[in-house]
C-alpha cells in the first residue's frame, strides 16, 4: 500500500482549529490506476505550497483501485480556495469519468490535534459513505 506520509506545509498557530477533509475514490477499472495516481501527484505537489494547508497524507491502494486522502486546513475557505485552483481543479474534473464513487467527509480538530490519524480518517469516511447511501436509497424510494 504506498502511501505519502502526512508533510507540514504550514505550521499551524497555536490555539486554533484546523479543517479536516477525508476522501475516499474508487476507480472504475484497474486500467484507470495509473492514470489516477499520476493526476494526484500533481494535487499532491500543490498542497504542500498551498496557502493555508496545515498538513495532507495519501494512501493508495492500487489493487483495490482505492485511493485516500487526508488533508487538514486553516480554514474551509482555504480548502475551497485550493480546489478551485489549477492543477487541482482541471485534475479533478478529468477523473469523473474515471470514477466509480467518491466520499468525502469533513470535521475540525485542534490545531495541536495534528497529524490526524489514518484509522480515524477511515472511520469516518465509512461513517459518511453509510450516511450517503441511506440518503440515496431514501430519495429512490423503498429497497
């Protein structure tokens, strides 16, 4: 399982909160691993400048054609600011098709929190690919 260990971008200033983001994405065919893990080099270059990351991790899982990030945040304006910004926004837009699902969640955590670890990030995330599914499967109606 490679995996890029978490890095500091920025230090985070004592006593605040930090913004925490989890992802989860599932390719739809091994054929799409490469491609998806040389599109997220390119994201992951740009965390480690961006303004206002406090810290990022990757893990990949090639052979499950999973890929997880972990990334945390001086604010969620500056999470929103590094999504809408290039290479990470034309990145993100090339892979939908590539991709089966995604899930995402979000919490804050002391600043003096960080790094967060790898099995609350994936506790959560199955947490909100549950709450997710339930919310599909009650707009669609009964099972």
């Amino acid at each position: 399982m490679p995996t890029l260990p978490w890095v500091t971008p920025n230090p985070a200033r004592p006593d605040t909160q930090a913004f925490v983001m989890a992802s989860r994405f599932e390719v739809r065919s091994l054929k799409d691993v490469p491609r998806f893990f040389r599109k997220s080099l390119a994201a992951w270059g740009q965390v480690r400048q961006a303004p206002g990351a406090l810290g990022a991790s990757l893990v990949a899982r090639p052979l499950r054609r999973t890929f997880f990030t972990l990334s945390a945040w001086e604010s969620r304006e500056a999470l929103y600011t590094y999504a809408r910004t290039e290479p990470h926004k034309s990145v993100m837009t090339g892979l939908r098709d590539t991709m089966r699902t995604s899930t995402f969640t979000f919490w804050e955590v002391p600043a003096d929190a960080l790094p967060i670890d790898w099995a609350e990030a994936e506790r959560r995330l199955e947490e909100q690919a549950r709450a997710d599914a339930e919310g599909r499967g009650t707009a669609s109606g009964p099972r």
